[in-house]
C-alpha cells in the first residue's frame, strides 16, 4: 500500500501564487508518475501536471507557463507551484501515484485551492 499526504492549498485572490506538495510512503516501487488532478464544483476531475520518476513532465494546457511540478526522489515527493492563479484554477486538488509497472495507483485525500477574482 501506499499513503499520499498532500499539504499546501488555500485561498487566494486572482494573480497570485500558491503551492501544493504531496508525499507518498509505503510501497513506492520505481519506475512511478506522481501527478497532480483537480475537480472544480460540478465538474469532473482533471489532469493538471505529472512527472515521472526521472522522467518528463506534462502540464495541462490550461496550466502551462504558470504551474511548475517538481520532484523530490529521495522523498518520494512532488511540489506543485501554481502563478498567476485564475478563479477557473479553483478546486480540491489531488496527489496521484500510479506504478508504471503494476499499473495500481493511489490516491490522496485532496486539498482545497481557491482562488478569488
């Protein structure tokens, strides 16, 4: 089994920045992607960033330019930097980890980002 414990998230207005980090432990096997999703109110969820353990990152059209993923190997962790924040940005946001080679993933529990316009 593995555990996400994600953390960061908040409210802000409109323009500025917030970050989100997710740290997974337990089973961790390589090769694995950690990836970021969101779900917005009414909406199902969607696919924000991803990065693969020593491998590339993807971003959501929606979001390039102005999300960074980034990775920490030693800890099993991704952190999310989010800029130039829109109110279409807002919703709960949740940390992915899927085995490349198992094909399980996981899921963390969701943190709340909101942004006011």
């Amino acid at each position: 089994q593995v555990q996400l414990v994600e953390s960061g998230g908040g409210f802000v207005q409109a323009g500025g920045s917030l970050s989100v980090s997710c740290a997974a432990s337990g089973n961790v096997f390589s090769p694995n992607v950690m990836s970021w999703y969101r779900q917005a109110p009414g909406k199902e969820r969607e696919l924000v960033a991803s990065i693969f353990s020593r491998g590339p990152t993807t971003y959501a059209d929606s979001v390039k330019g102005r999300f960074t993923l980034s990775r920490d190997e030693a800890f099993n962790s991704v952190y999310l930097r989010m800029n130039s924040l829109k109110s279409e940005d807002t919703g709960v946001y949740y940390c992915n980890l899927r085995h490349l080679r198992g094909g399980d993933e996981y899921w963390g529990q969701g943190t709340q980002v909101t942004v006011s316009s």
